[in-house]
C-alpha cells in the first residue's frame, strides 16, 4: 500500500472528486482526505495500477490545482475494500484551510454558453474547479451553512449533483442554478429596481455611456465602455482620477488589438486567480485609459456575469474597483451612488470584500503589486516555529500577518493609507482571521514610525510589542518566502520607512538575519522640505535637491517665488525639514529635475515617467560619477551632473538611461563590497523600487554573473504590504529565549 502526502494548491478545487475518479478506473481501494498540509492519499491495488495512478494525479490535475510536494511512502496493506472520500483531518495546531476565489472554469464557461444546458444563461455558474470561496466564507467548516450560500437552498438537480463523487459539482459549496440560486438585479442610482433583462439592459447602457456599478465576486467594479472616449473623461472626474491607469477587462482573443503579451504572461491571464496583468500597450488604442503610459492593466472576465458582458459589439471594459475615492472597495451600493449611474447587482452577498490582485512579469520574475482576489489567504510556510504573532504592517499599501508554528497568513491588501474606513475593513478582516485560523496573538509587531494607525493600534492591544525597522521587515518578507533563515545582505530601496536615527530611510544596503540587522550603506540624507507636501509636489524636491547640490535652480518653472523662499528658509533654518536617504524620492527628484512630473496625482507616477522615458538603448553604459564614502553613497555629485547635462542640451530619455546605470552600478558596487567583508554569498532585494523594469532585472543579471544567489519577492508584493510579514519574523526572533 501507497501512503500520499501531496501539498500545494490542493483543497477547494476539486482535488478529492478527482482523486476518486482516478483510483475507481485505476482500480485502488483506500481513501483520499484533506489534511491540514494538503490532501493524504492511502492506495491499495495492482502494482501496474499504482503506477499509473500516480503518474495520472500528476499529469491530469484538475486545472486549478497544482503541487508544491508529492510524497510517496510504502506501507502494510490494510485490506481496503473500496475508495472513500474520508473527512477531513485538521493538526494540533488547528491550522484550518480556506479555498481563494477561482475563475470560471472552461467547463463551466461552455455550459454558460450552451442553449441546452440546464445552466445555460445562468449568472452564477460553478463547479469544484471554480467559483466564490474566500469572498463568501463567514465561518469554518468551510460547507455551505457556513457561506453567503446559506440563503439559498439546493433544488433537487444541484443536490444530486452536490452529492455524487463523480460529478464536476461534488461538495461544491456555492452550486446552483436559476431555480435555487442567486439572481440578477439592475437599479438606478436611486436603488430602484429598472425593467427588462439585466444583463441587456447593462450592455445598453453601458453602450450609452452610462457609469455601471458592476457586483462581482469581492466588491463592486466602476465599469464603462472602455471605447467610449466621454464615458472614460466622465470617469475620471467622478472618482478624482486625472491620471491613473484603469484596467481593461476584455476577452483573451481581444488582448492582441491593445497589448502584447508572452507564453508566461498567458499563463497568469488564464490562471484561477486571474489577476490584472500589467502588459505593454501597443498601438493607440484607447489613449485615455492609461495616459502617458507604456503599459495597461488586463484581466480575463472570472465571474460568469462578467462573460454575458461580451457581447453587441462590447469588446474592452474599464473595470476600477468600485470605491469612493481614498476608501477601500465596497460591497454594497449605496457609497457608489455618486459615482454610479445603474447598478448591476445580485442577491448573493460579499462577506469578505477582496480586490482585483495586480501581477507584473517582470522580465524573469513574476511580480505580485497588489495581494488579494486569487491569492489569499493562502498560507507561507516560514523557516522558524513562530507563536502566535500579529504583524501590523506599515501605512500604505495596508495588511497584517498572522503566524503560528511554521506558518503565515497575510491579509489581502486593505487600501494605500490608514484611515477610518481602511482600518475598519482591516480590524474586521483580523477578527475573522484570528477565528478561522484559531489565532490569538501573543506577540504583536509593529513599525518604528510612532504616528501609524496600524502602530497605534498594536500599542492599544496590551500585547507584547517588537518595534521593527521598515526596511528590516521588508528584507525578512523576502528570506521568510524562501526559507532563508541566514545572514544575507540585503538592498531595499522604497519610499519611506523610518530608521533608527529617526531619519526617513529608502536608499539601504543592509547585513542581517529575522533577528538584527546592520546597515552597511545607505544613500546621503538629502532634504525632504515639509515632508508630504514635497511627495506629492516633486518639483519642491528638485529644487532642493539642486539647492544642496550647490546648482542654480531658477530654471525650474511649476515652482512659484513663494514655495522658492519657503523652501530655501527651511534649508536655512533646519525647521520642518526631513532628512531622507530613500531612492523612490531621488526618482522624484530626477524626473522633476529634468521636467518631466512637476506634481502627481498618484504614488510613483513621477518616478514611473522616469523609468518609461529610459532609453532602451542597452549599449548606453555611461554612467553618472558619484563617490561612495565611510558607508555613504553620495547624491550630490550625481544631481548636479544631470542638471549640467540638462542645460547642455543631453536628451532625457538619455539621462534617464544614465541615471538607471548609476543606481545599478553603485548597487553592485555596494553589494559586492559588503558580500566580501562578511563573506555572505545570499543576496535580497526589495522595496517598492523593485518593481522598476530596468533596474530589477538587471541587478539580477549582473549579481548572478558575479556568483551570487538572489532572491526577490514572490507570493508577496515587493512594496510596503509585505512589512506586515516580516514584522512577524523579526518580532519572533527578539524573543527573550530565541
Ligand atoms: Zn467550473
Ligand atoms: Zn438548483
Ligand atoms: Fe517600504
């Protein structure tokens, strides 16, 4: 007899029923159960028949499914007399599994599409291989009682198919169909209900301009005909949004008219979580979308609702998640009614609201910027025994992390700050968390920034606190995901996070494990004028970095007199003036230097129109001279240099490709320097500035042609939602005992 311990994507995606299916042809007898690690598989049979059964649990996986481990031990016979679904089998520690939402499957989607079946036309088609399951769990067991499901009871057919091991809907806990499932309902603005088959008259309407508010698996879509030029102005003045990109839903075979994609990108298109993919516009089209910007953001329709959208003639939705602005996406109407003209809506409800996730490839690594629909709650598995631990996380891009033993549960992300209605959705979340995962922190971890409302909160709980440095966090986020639990030397370059000199730090080349940490190099503290303020206003940067720099500034225009002498006194002054070594504000700086973003309207917009302006021109290997002493990587040289450049006529796609080298080189420069002095061969690299297209893949190619191994964020974002995660991991090796 076969004993089979089988981890990954494993649970809540029709894995048993396919198990089942496999061991009556193949013949076995034994059982198949979800554990608290995966799914446990005892075989008995015929020798040519185990081989083949395995061989086919390999290559015929249900296509949510996918397999990190697959264990094969030996053991007594236990004279089975049949194969069984047994029940489920949870550890000591309790760690129970919650399925993430999956996209309609193929299956599914013929069926939508299929005059003659039962199903067909029907809104909230699902099966084990797909449908609603985070968005609609309210308590564990995860079975139907349980979920937003419970209000609709099952007709005869979706009960006999509920039940039978054989069918595609065996213990599919959201299965219906239109004579017992949820239903379709358009309103106006007002919340009335309008006449007329919903799905046509949102096609309508949609056709004529009209804003939708679009119900969809975990929260509300903002949608529009991404072909109509005055729907989208309209847009972007109802939701405040002059710049951003919005997202494109389209169908894969409408992709190739507005973006490019390759075999990896697919991959991810189609996948269960079917993320926003952020691919590289080509052609035109669709100017508006994502202005003065090289790429847009896709995503393949995932609830069937979305499907029945595809048609008349719609071919490419703007679908933004469906929140008042600075607030995080909502799940019932009546915050959207400002911004909303009709409401496509339904009657099953949204118990745990989840954003569209967004992923990158970025030319080697497929990136995560945003972590939510799709991806969680799966759970990591940490390199250290964690007790009970609550990381709080930072202030944007907002999460939290819960351990236990050697495993960690992030939260998906809440919204990009810390107010009111973001922390009610984040204190909620924990609640159920802490429930579902039978987690009561006895630790809590927090940021060193005192002024955080996730900080406050960790002070209020009366729990042991860990104060950790951001950029500590960020670097054990990455050895957390892969089981790294060592000295490395680690480059974390963001925005801001606040270091232990009280200074705002970004530019850091760091030597540590989860428990201290040292910092090597760092980029020279350049000033930050009124903080935010100068954030959101770069050109204020720009002056002040070139005031410092001793360069005349006066050519800077998008600057008045009056923000001139303020900024020049603080200088003087010292007062109300940060000091900071981050790179995301360099970026800033730069690009306001050179003219391109003088204000943004949006987080890194200034420095993404830096990145997109480079030269592609790879030969280009010049570089800006800049001296690194005692520790410190000097800026000044290099500001002054683009601006001499500037005045003398240098292109700016060419002093952006100038300013990339630079960083790369001093990186390398810095990394090789640090490797060598305490003969660490792992290297880490994170941050928000990770994300950069130039400078991430490049790092990556020259630090392993030197010989190093490098390691990057993968299940978690590169930028500040990871701090939760690595909080958690610091804070347990500050232990007393540890
Ligand atoms: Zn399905
Ligand atoms: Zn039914
Ligand atoms: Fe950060």
């Amino acid at each position: 007899m076969l004993l089979i311990n089988i981890t990954g994507v494993v649970q809540g995606v029709g894995f048993r029923p396919f198990i089942y299916k496999l061991a009556l042809e193949e013949k076995i007898s034994g059982y198949v159960l979800n554990s608290s690690a995966g799914v446990e598989i005892k075989a008995e049979g015929e020798e040519k028949y185990l081989e083949t059964f395995i061989e086919r649990i390999k290559n015929e996986l249900p296509p949510a499914a996918s397999i990190t481990e697959f264990i094969i031990k030996k053991c007594e016979d236990d004279n089975f007399q049949n194969f069984i679904i047994q029940k489920s089998r949870l550890n000591d520690e309790g760690l129970t599994f919650i399925p993430a939402d999956l996209a309609l499957c193929t299956d599914c989607l013929k069926e939508l599409n299929d005059k003659k079946d039962f199903r067909y036309d029907y809104s909230f088609i699902n099966c084990t291989n797909c449908g609603p399951r985070y968005s609609i769990i309210e308590a564990l067991p995860y079975d139907r009682p349980e979920t937003s499901m419970k209000n609709f009871p099952m007709c005869k057919t979706c009960d006999n198919e509920y039940k039978d091991p054989l069918n595609r809907r065996f213990h599919a806990q959201p299965v219906a169909c239109h004579n017992c499932g949820p239903h379709l309902k358009l309103l106006n603005n007002k919340l009335k209900t309008i006449k007329g088959d919903p799905i046509e008259e949102t096609i309508r309407l949609l056709k004529s301009g009209k804003v939708l508010g679009i119900k969809g698996i975990g929260g509300f879509h903002i949608c529009i005909d991404g072909e109509n030029k005055d729907a989208v102005k309209s847009l972007r003045q109802k939701k405040n949004r002059p710049h951003k990109p919005f997202a494109i839903m389209c169908q894969i075979e409408n992709i190739k008219e507005i973006a490019e994609y390759n075999i990896e990108e697919e991959k991810i298109l189609k996948s269960a979580a079917a993320p926003i993919v952020i691919l590289k516009k080509s052609g035109n089209f669709l100017k508006n979308i994502a202005p003065e910007n090289p790429n847009i953001g896709i995503f393949l329709p995932y609830a069937p609702l979305h499907y029945q959208l595809f048609q008349n003639g719609l071919k490419f939705l703007v679908m933004t998640s469906g929140n008042p602005p600075a607030e995080p996406i909502e799940k019932n109407e009546e915050k959207l009614t400002k911004i909303c003209d009709y409401f496509l809506t339904h009657n099953r409800d949204i118990i745990n609201k989840c954003d569209d996730s967004i992923v990158k490839f970025n030319k080697k690594e497929m990136q995560i910027l945003r972590r939510a629909r799709g991806y969680v709650p799966t759970r990591i598995k940490l390199p250290i025994d964690t007790i009970p631990t609550l990381g709080c996380g930072a202030e944007l891009k907002l999460s939290f992390s819960l351990t236990k033993g050697d495993s960690l549960l992030m939260s998906p992300y809440f919204g990009n700050n810390g107010n009111k209605t973001t922390m009610d959705f984040y204190l909620e979340t924990l609640a159920r968390y802490k429930k579902w995962f039978n987690i009561e922190p006895e630790l809590v971890a927090c940021d060193l920034q005192p002024d955080f409302s996730t900080t406050k909160f960790a002070e209020s709980l009366g729990l042991p606190i860990k104060r950790v440095q951001h950029h500590h966090a960020h670097m054990a986020s990455v050895m957390a995901e892969h089981n790294i639990n060592e000295q490395v030397i680690g480059v974390i370059y963001d925005g801001t996070g606040y270091g232990t000199d009280g200074n705002i730090w970004g530019g850091e080349i760091l030597m540590g494990d989860f428990k201290e940490f040292e910092r090597v190099y760092h980029l020279e503290y350049m000033p930050l004028p009124s903080g935010d303020s100068s954030i959101k206003n770069p050109v204020r940067l720009a002056y002040a970095y070139g005031l410092v720099s001793d360069c005349d500034m006066n050519y800077l225009s998008d600057i008045t007199k009056l923000e001139k002498q303020i900024i020049n006194k603080q200088i003087e002054n010292n007062f109300n003036l940060f000091q900071t070594s981050s790179i995301g504000r360099l970026f800033d700086a730069v690009s306001a230097i050179i003219g391109l973003k003088s204000k943004i309207s949006f987080e890194a917009e200034a420095a993404m129109a830096l990145e997109f302006i480079c030269s592609k021109d790879i030969n280009l290997k010049e570089i800006y001279n800049y001296r690194i002493e005692n520790g410190i990587i000097g800026v000044r040289e290099i500001i002054k240099e683009i601006i001499k450049d500037l005045h003398s006529g240098v292109s700016k796609d060419f002093i952006s490709r100038k300013f990339h080298n630079t960083i790369i080189d001093f990186t390398v420069n810095s990394v090789v320097k640090s490797a060598k002095k305490y003969g660490i061969k792992k290297i880490v690299l994170c941050g928000g500035v990770m994300l950069n297209g130039i400078i991430l893949p490049e790092l990556i190619n020259i630090l392993e042609l030197k010989g190093f191994s490098v390691y990057t964020n993968r299940m978690l974002p590169p930028g500040d939602s990871s701090v939760s995660a690595g909080q958690t991991l610091v804070a347990n090796s500050l232990r007393e005992g540890v």
